[in-house]
C-alpha cells in the first residue's frame, strides 16, 4: 500500500475517532447565554433588594411624616393654650386694676353730683371723671345698664326689694345703689340694685 494512499485514511480513522470538538461559534453562543442568565438573575436579585429598600423608605417617611404632623397639632395646640393663658392673665391683670380704681370713680360720681357754689371745683371734678372713664373706655370697661330693666342674676346683685307699681312691675330694677361695670363680657362688679316685688 503505498503511503499517499494511507494518510488521508489514518486522517479519516483519527477523525472518527476523535470526538467532534465544537464549533466557535455554538461555544461563544452557549457562553453569552450563561452571561445572560446571569446577569438576568443578577437584576432580579437587585431589583428585589431595591423594592424592600423602597418599602422601608415609605415606612420611615410615613412615621416621619405623622410624627411632624403631630408635632406640628402639639405646636399648634400649645401656641393657642398660650395665647389664651395670657390673655386670660392680662384680663385678670386688667379686672384687678379696675376694680382697685372703681371705689374712685363712685367717688368722683358723687363730687359731680354734689351741690357746690364753686364752678370751677365742679368743672374740674366733672373733667376728671371724664378722663376716668373715657380711661376706663379705652380698657374695654363698660357700665351695666340696670335702671328700668328687668333683673338679671348675671348682671345685677339685689340688696333691696321694693313695691311694685305700674311703671315698674314686678323683677323690674327700681333703683340703682352702686353702678355695675363690665370688662368686655366679663362682669367686674355686679350693679347692686332695687327690684320691684
């Protein structure tokens, strides 16, 4: 046999017997899959890791928000309460002054109201009383009106009882003994009074 022969069959022989090794082409396919499958997990693993990070966000940010949401109520509540503590102290502070300076415009009522020769002393005691209660004006004082109307327990103390007639019937306001005064709504001195039986 002669050898030209013989080689390509040894080649054949040799290429049966050796296994077919893979094409380039399927090995880098096989490989970009892996790659890909990979990656792909990669991303889910990622992605999931980024949902529950987005989830504990949103729950912090709601216990963040609600606890700002009740600061802000507990604020809000205390800025009222102290609003109303000093204006309540203020009108206590007020109340207190006016009732230590009444007992001065009784008297001064009474002073104008005095027969007296003397013109000038009348004037200057009737501008004084001007000035006190045009004071007590600016301070939200305010007399209660009680001659003629009918009792009020809120506004008028009853220190006397009288007769009733027909012009003033029975609960009507007789006589006014010592005017009442108001601070804004808040009685300050009750107006003690007459009142018709």
């Amino acid at each position: 046999m002669n050898r030209a022969a013989a080689a390509p069959q040894e080649e054949a022989s040799a290429a049966q017997a050796a296994p077919e090794a893979p094409q380039p082409e399927t090995q880098d396919a096989e490989k970009t899959e892996k790659k890909e499958k990979h990656t792909e997990g990669k991303a889910h693993a990622e992605l999931a890791a980024l949902k529950t990070k987005l989830e504990q966000a949103e729950k912090k940010l709601a216990e963040t928000k609600d606890t700002l949401l009740r600061t802000a109520a507990e604020y809000e509540n205390f800025r009222k309460r102290s609003a109303r503590e000093h204006d309540a102290a203020f009108d206590n502070g007020v109340s207190f002054a006016v009732n230590t300076l009444l007992p001065v415009l009784d008297t001064l009522e009474i002073a104008a109201d005095a027969p007296t020769a003397d013109e000038s002393y009348k004037k200057g005691v009737t501008m004084t009383l001007d000035k006190c209660r045009e004071a007590f004006g600016k301070m939200g004082v305010s007399e209660i009106e009680a001659q003629g109307k009918p009792f009020d327990p809120e506004l008028h103390a009853a220190v006397l009882q009288q007769p009733s007639t027909d012009d003033m019937p029975s609960g009507t306001v007789t006589q006014v003994m010592q005017k009442g005064y108001l601070l804004h709504d808040k009685v300050i001195r009750h107006a003690a009074v007459a009142v018709a039986e």
